[in-house]
C-alpha cells in the first residue's frame, strides 16, 4: 500500500476555509468555542483531534498554544497578576479530604 498523497496528509482543515486573515481566526475562534462548550469534562483531546475541530492544521493549534503559554507565564511572572496567582494556588494546594 503507497502512502497518501501529501494533499491527502493533512485532511483537517476544511478546504473552503480562507487560508489567512481575520476570516480564518474567526473560524478557528468558533471552533474553539464551541469544542469548549461540547467537550467532556475531564477529557483530554489531541492537537489533531482539536485542529480537525476546529477546521485548521495541529501546526495552527500548537501555535495557539505557545501563544496562550506566553501570555499567561508574562501575565504570572512578570505583571504578577493577583486573580491568575490566586487561581495557581489554588490548582497547586494539596486538597484535605474528609477526616484528615
């Protein structure tokens, strides 16, 4: 059996999407959303499975990533955001269960 075609390779990205500019943020800004609002719970997705969510590549997602990574780590150490190093805390504090 022969490999995929290399336009055949990355088939999560819709075809009639627009390839740059504020239309494809958006889109990609709807999927999103929505992926939010539908996921499960505790239920971890691929970059893959969210790129084919929504309707971009995984290279566009783990830029997003990135991006959302350094905003975060300049707003925790270097504005020192008081709500986002309270939200850390209390991520990182042990929990105390019942009759401990």
């Amino acid at each position: 059996m022969e490999p995929p075609a290399k336009s055949e390779r990355h088939k999560t990205r819709d075809e009639d999407a627009p390839l740059s500019g504020p239309e494809k943020t958006a889109r990609i800004d709807l999927g999103l959303g929505i992926l939010s609002a539908l996921a499960i719970l505790g239920t971890c997705y691929t970059q893959e499975e969210i790129a084919a969510f929504a309707g971009c590549t995984k290279w566009a997602i783990s830029l997003i990533e990135q991006s959302a990574l350094k905003k975060l780590r300049y707003r925790l150490f270097v504005i020192k955001d008081p709500v986002l190093e309270e939200l850390v805390q209390s991520l990182v504090r042990p929990r105390i269960g019942p009759g401990e």
